[in-house]
C-alpha cells in the first residue's frame, strides 16, 4: 500500500469546530468565554496531536 498525507489544518478545524460546539453552550450557560476558548483550543490540539500519532 502507499502512505497518504495527512491533512493537518482539515483536521485542527474540524476538532476546533466540534469543540466550539459544546463550549459555546457552556458559555451560554454562564461558563467563562475566556475559559471556554482555553478548553476549545486545548480540545482541538489534543484531538489533532491524538489523530496523527495514532493514525497509520
């Protein structure tokens, strides 16, 4: 088989969107915007560093 190239910025977006997602809901309930865009970015880079460590 051949290796394909991962798409580092596709992925960094769709993690950030999803995590956007439940924290926008979080601050809508009265969480800080501050932390919740700490917890989206921490979210978002995990998700990413997980996606291409684990993937083949």
């Amino acid at each position: 088989m051949y290796k394909t190239q991962k798409d580092w910025i596709g992925a960094a977006v769709t993690a950030g969107l999803g995590a956007g997602v439940i924290t926008s809901f979080a601050v809508s309930q009265g969480q800080s915007p501050w932390l919740a865009l700490a917890i989206t970015l921490f979210a978002a880079v995990a998700a990413v560093f997980l996606d291409h460590s684990m993937g083949n």
